[in-house]
C-alpha cells in the first residue's frame, strides 16, 4: 500500500472499513428484498399472473447491483475531488463498488437456495467472513499471499491504489461477480414459488428455550448471529496482535509514514500500545453497525407482523424495545470483549507486552459510541423505521469516515469535532477521557428514551 501518498493513505485507513460494510449492506440488501419479500407474501399476487420469478429477482438484483455501482462512484468523485490521483481513486472506488456487487449477488443466490431468510443471510454472512479471514492470512503470512485469489476483499486489495493500480485482479472479480448474478437468475427460474433448492426441515422437533419472556426471546434471537460477528471479529483482532511488533517496527524504521499517519489524526503508532489504539477505533464501526441490525430486525418484525399476535397481549412495545435494547448492549460488550481477548491473545504469542486489561479497556472505550448508534437507532424507529439501519450506522461508519476525511485534508476543526472518534481517547496509550465517555453515553441513553417514547405512541406498522 502507497502510505507515502495522501489517497493511499486514506485507501488504508477506509478500504476495508467500507468494502466490508458495503459487502454487510449488499447481502442484507439483497436477502431482505428477494426472500424477505417473498415470504412476506408481497410478490403473491405479481407472481400469480404473466411475471415469472426470473425475472422479478433479475429486476431487483439489476437494481441493487446499480446501487453498489453508485457507491463506487461516489467514492472516486470524493477521492478525486479531495485531490487524489484518477488512477488510483479508480482502482480503488472499482474494488470499493465489486465488492458490494459480489455480495449482492451471492445474496440473491442463497436466497433462491434457501427457502428462508435467516438461511440465506447467515450462508452468505459466513462466506463473508471466510472472504475476511483469507484475506487476512494472505496479508499476514508470506507463503499463503495466493489466498487473496479466493477473497473478494483480496483480489480488490490485490489491485493496489496508488501503487500501480492494477486492474487485473478487478476483471477477474467483475467476472466472478457475472457468474454470481447469472448464477442467481438461472436458480430463481428453477425452484418454486415461496420455496427454495434446500428447502427448510419441517420435522425438527420444537425448541422452547427462552421463549418465556420478550427478554428472553430477544437473548434467542441474539445468540446466533452474534456467534457469527463473534467469530469475524475475534479472527480479525487475533491478526491485529500478531502483526503488533511487525507494524511498529516498520514505522518505526520508516517515520515518514508515523509522519503522515499523524498528519491525519493517527499519531502514536510507533509504539504496540498506540497501534493497538489506533486499530481499536475501527472496532466501533461493526458493534455500533451490530447494534444498528439488531433494532432494524425489530422493526422488520413488526412490518412483517410477526409482532401483531405479541402486542396483541398484555405486552407494552416499550418492554419489547428494552428487551432488544439491552440484548444489544449486552451483544456489544461481548463483541468488543472478544476484540480485546483475541488482541491480547495475538500479541502475547510475538511477546509484544501487551496487558490483558490493556487490550481490554482499548477495546471497551468504543462501547460510548455503540450506545449513540442504539440512541439513534431506537428514534428511527419511533418515526422512520425503515431507515433504522443507515441511521444507527451514521455515529460509527459515518463519524469515523468523517475524522478520517476532516484529518486528511486539513478541513475546519469544527467539522472534526461533530464525529464522535475525535473524543475518543486512544486507549490504552493514553488515559481514559471520561467526561467525553460519559457525555456521548448520557446522549445514547436520552436518544433510546425519547425513541421508546415515540415508539410507544405511533401506529403499528402493518
């Protein structure tokens, strides 16, 4: 990677930041539209008459794809409006933008295989993180380089931004992502109505724990996925720990890139512990982006009515929203517990000094902004269900894209000081910065209450 260069730079900081949460967006996209609509009943009556199911799904996937596309797009325009080179900002908004089409259209695939939602969004979240781990391991040991061949997060790393921007491996992905999407129309043509290639079981014996309580039934519906981003983020933060020594002592070696990373607000890498706080940072984005899917669920939930029958019952909708309001909570603090164990645990194995409780006070000084990505969260779906998800992302994703953005390019200091990232202190290379701490937590914690309170008031939406 071109660390000497302003838009390699900021290419390192936000590539995989962005390829993975517009790779999340693109499955979930496209699972939700395609199965999720489907099952819902939605496409009944258009399916009952002359419109086959090929070419609905065709038609939706068409649509996505030129979505992700658009992403791309707006991701060269930033880079190049910012002053970076066309080459590599084309590189990079192409791997950016073919990343969001893969997923999009191996999401329309498990959802023509499976003939449930939660089937085919889990098969595609593993490949998901299975593309991550390769990558990883590529970048991480010498010998195994050829396993980002099999990644789309590697083959648009393997493009290099600004450090000869090579489009071969962005062809090879472009053809991978036609053979996906040709793939998902060819099986949508094959199967049957509301049905799939594997269709569920429906001799499974019934499972009745946790079904007692809304608390209880929000801690079952919790557990799965949070395996799931358990394993992806305690694999990722394993490696982080493992290249803690390697990493400082290249830049150490090389103080023009420590000079550039702190030009742009990431100083202190030299050292394991501010390295580890820099990466830190980024474990916001997926618990706060975590918590953002778990409210959405609640409002998909509640427009597929799935929770009629519930609130039909004694069973206030505020009890159901503190009930997957605190099953959040207590997801993310696993998450980031994992985060600081795996850490710890890489960086023992090279003997970089790392502290057990250091690595897991890093990782639990992101949870303030997780608690703002629930505030926001929980008013969206007092008023804008429907957007649940992009709103309780914008404090992670879009906080953190906007320090990077305001660091880089020398915009006013004001503009830096509406993203949460910029009041958090860089545990544990520095102290913790309380005040701040308990200033954006206070802020979630009002935010949920005034969202419970429109919640509360508004019509079920059926």
């Amino acid at each position: 990677m071109a660390l000497h260069d302003a838009g390699g730079f900021a290419v390192w900081r936000t590539g995989t930041v962005l390829s993975v949460l517009l790779a999340v967006w693109g499955l979930l996209a496209a699972t939700r539209i395609t199965r999720g609509e489907e099952d819902a009943g939605r496409w009944d009556v258009l399916l009952a008459g002359r419109v086959p199911v090929r070419s609905v799904v065709a038609h939706h996937l068409a649509t996505l794809v030129a979505w992700a596309l658009l992403a791309g797009v707006a991701a060269f325009t930033g880079l190049f409006a910012a002053g970076a080179t066309a080459g590599g900002a084309t590189a990079h908004a192409t791997g950016l933008a073919l990343c969001g089409v893969f997923f999009v259209a191996l999401g329309t695939l498990t959802s023509q295989v499976f003939a449930e939602r939660s089937s085919a969004s889990g098969a595609a979240v593993a490949v998901l993180g299975v593309g991550m781990l390769l990558k990883m391991v590529g970048d991480g040991i010498a010998g195994l380089e050829w396993l980002r061949w099999l990644s789309p997060f590697g083959m648009a790393a393997l493009a290099r931004p600004y450090d000869g921007d090579h489009m071969g491996p962005l062809a090879v992905l472009g053809a991978v992502c036609t053979l996906l999407a040709v793939a998902a129309i060819a099986a949508a043509g094959r199967r049957d109505v509301r049905g799939g290639h594997l269709p569920s079981s429906s001799g499974r014996a019934p499972r009745r724990v946790l079904l007692g309580s809304p608390q209880a039934f929000a801690v079952r519906r919790l557990l799965r996925p949070l395996a799931a981003w358990s394993a992806g983020i305690g694999v990722y933060y394993l490696l982080i720990g493992v290249l803690a020594v390697s990493m400082t002592a290249f830049l150490a070696a090389n103080p023009r890139f420590a000079e550039l990373a702190a030009q742009a607000g990431f100083g202190g890498l030299v050292t394991v512990e501010g390295y580890v706080a820099t990466l830190f940072a980024l474990l916001a984005v997926p618990v706060g982006a975590f918590a953002a899917v778990r409210l959405a669920g609640l409002a998909q939930e509640e427009t597929s009515r799935r929770l009629t029958l519930l609130l039909a019952q004694p069973v206030t909708r505020v009890r159901v929203l503190a009930a997957e309001v605190a099953a959040a909570v207590g997801g993310a603090f696993v998450l980031t517990t994992v985060a600081g164990l795996a850490t710890w645990a890489g960086a023992r194995t090279v003997g970089a000094g790392l502290g057990l409780l250091a690595a897991l006070s890093g990782a639990w000084n992101v949870l303030p902004v997780v608690f703002l990505c629930l505030g926001i969260g929980a008013l969206a779906l007092a008023w804008v269900p429907r957007a649940v998800a992009f709103a309780g992302c914008v404090p992670a994703a879009g906080g953190f894209l906007l320090k990077v953005f305001a660091d880089t390019w020398g915009w006013p200091t004001w503009i830096g000081q509406v993203s949460p990232f910029t009041h958090l202190t860089a545990l544990p290379d520095v102290p913790v910065g309380r005040d701040a701490a308990m200033v954006m937590t206070t802020i979630g914690v009002l935010a949920v209450v005034v969202g419970a309170a429109g919640y509360r008031r508004r019509d079920l939406r059926v």
